[in-house]
C-alpha cells in the first residue's frame, strides 16, 4: 500500500498576485540569431530562387502555350 500525505501537508495555496506584480521570471529577452543559421537561410533562399528560375518558370510556358 502506498502512503499519501495528509491533505494540508506542504500544499500552498495560489497567491491572487499577478505576472506584472510579481515581476519576476516573467521577462523575456531576445537572443541573436546565429551567423550559421542566417547561412543556412541565405542558402535555402538562393536555392528557392534558382529552382524556380530553372524548373518552374520553363515548365509554365510550355504549360500555357501547350496545355493538354
């Protein structure tokens, strides 16, 4: 059998105090991205564009000009 506490034993009840007035924990600071993600980021946009340059754009012509 296991063994529970009694009811009241170190429960606390929750304070009516606010996330402003307590002020603590509460503050949130942003933090700079790192060089090496802005890299991989530069990197997936170049890629973005230029597949779109060379697949999308072409296919789209002959699409419009042809359909099926």
């Amino acid at each position: 059998m296991s063994k529970q506490p009694p009811a009241g034993a170190d429960q606390r009840s929750p304070s009516a105090d606010s996330a402003q007035s307590e002020g603590r924990f509460h503050t949130y600071v942003s933090n700079r991205i790192p060089w090496y993600v802005r890299l991989i980021w530069l990197l997936f946009w170049i890629f973005a564009v230029g597949y779109v340059i060379m697949y999308l754009f072409p296919a789209l012509q002959v699409e419009i000009t042809n359909p099926p």
